[in-house]
C-alpha cells in the first residue's frame, strides 16, 4: 500500500497524519476540517538511525543529521535498524504529536510517505515486505486495522477495586504528597493498563488502583520487569518528579527502576 501525503489533508490532534492514526478517526478532508497546526513540508531529511521503534504497522525513527541536529520520523513500517543511515523523503512535520501506541509526545516529527534505507538490499527489503503485509492480514482477520486494534485490551479499575497494600500507598496519596515524596521509595498494589517494551532501554507501565477519580487516576512506572496488562502487581520503586529523558519524554511523576511482584 502506498499511501501519498499531500498539503489537502487536516490532521486530528489523535491522528497519525498520512496513516489513519493511532485511532480509529484517522484523517479528514481539508474542506471538512482545519488543523490547528499547519504542517510544514521539508523534502529530504537524512541522517544515521540513533533509536527507532515499531508501533503496530508503522515505524518511529529517531535520527541524527550531519549536521548534528536530532529528529524523529515515522511511517510505514520497515526493516531498520540502529546505525543505518536513512532519507526522510517529503517529510512534513508537526509539533506536540501524541502517540497513544507509544504514550509519548514528541515535540516535533517528521511524516513521510517514504524513508529509505541506504544500502538496504532489494531481496531482504522484498522479504520483510512479504512478511509485513501477512502479518496485517493476520492483524485484520483479528479486527486489526491502522495503529491500533478495533478492539485494544482495556482494563477497568473501579473504585477500591485493588486493595491497598499494607505499608503501601495508593496512586492518589501519591499524587497528593508528591512534593514530600519526592526521591522516596514508595510501594503501590495496582493493576497494569498498559505496557509498553524497550523504549530508552526500559519497559513503561501504566498503573491505576481505583483511587482517587478511578478511570483517570493513574501512575507511569520504568522497570527492567515485564508485566501484561491487566497484572495485579505490587511495584516497589523511587518516585520523580518532573523528569526528563530527553527525546521527548518528560513526566511530572514518575516511579522509576521499580521492582515489580506479580500477584
């Protein structure tokens, strides 16, 4: 499928502009919708693969130029890896996009139709393809389609749901006594609504345990750990507050390096 990104699309602020998004809403016509932020077009951006990710069908690239200046990519999804030097082709970038896939918001990226791989063998590029498009027919004869699942894995969390741990605390306690917390181990039992693996060299969880407002009241926690949504867990890890791993990633709380029990 090859899909052309033109200046007579309006992006929703959840959509992944050009690809349908990672929602289900996917794109409207520009006669229909205004974007609030215009894209700008940029024709080639080239630059050596510093990190790069898949989030379903589409791949993120965070790339440095020559000239040193950092950027992140996406598109369909493709065979790359750390250390190869890719052409961003027809790029057009936006500002402050959310990836509900990757829960993170990257404060510039660049979209392009095409990036091409330098020195990327034809058979091997042939191949993946193949195996590409199987496993989006796979995705589809699932329910599957775009970025996300039709019917992605949600996890209820309903008031006093997860019992709080003895000599724990709950999410909102958190929350409310962040500033004290600050830099102290604290231990939470909660259940995993997302998780999210190897970005920045961590895995990511989100955690809710029906405290304060149940369907939002929620905790981001980095651990070497691997949890499945939907895990009771006790998370045992130092609380931040308002850290930055560069690259876009900045929380204004966050459990990190937590040690993580299964329940």
């Amino acid at each position: 499928m090859t899909l052309i990104l033109t200046s007579g699309w309006a992006v929703k602020s959840e959509a992944f502009p050009g690809y349908g998004g990672d929602s289900k809403k996917g794109l409207s016509k520009a006669s229909k919708a205004r974007p609030k932020k215009e894209l700008k077009v940029k024709t080639t951006q080239t630059g050596k693969v510093l990190e790069t990710m898949d989030a379903d069908r589409y791949t993120y690239i965070f790339l440095e130029q020559k000239d040193g200046v950092k950027i992140w990519a996406a598109g369909e999804r493709m065979q790359v890896g750390v250390g190869d030097t890719v052409d961003v082709i027809n790029g057009q970038t936006m500002g402050k996009f959310t990836s509900k896939i990757l829960n993170k918001t990257f404060d510039q990226i660049y979209f392009a139709p095409l990036i091409k791989v330098a020195n990327q063998l034809p058979e091997n590029k042939a191949k993946f393809e193949a195996a590409n498009k199987a496993e989006a027919a796979k995705m589809e004869a699932h329910g599957g389609g775009g970025m996300v699942p039709k019917k992605a894995v949600e996890v209820v969390v309903g008031p006093g749901s997860v019992k709080k741990l003895e000599g724990g605390m709950t999410i909102k306690e958190c929350l409310d006594g962040q500033e004290k917390l600050k830099d102290k181990t604290i231990k939470i039992r909660a259940k995993v609504t997302k998780s999210t693996a190897n970005i920045l060299g961590k895995n990511w969880l989100h955690i809710k345990d029906g405290s304060g407002n149940a369907s939002e009241t929620e905790l981001v926690v980095t651990t070497a750990a691997t949890s499945q949504v939907g895990d009771t867990v006790v998370v045992t890890g130092k609380l931040s507050l308002n850290k930055d791993f560069g690259a876009g990633y900045f929380y204004k709380i966050i459990m990190e390096d937590a040690s993580v029990t299964k329940e």
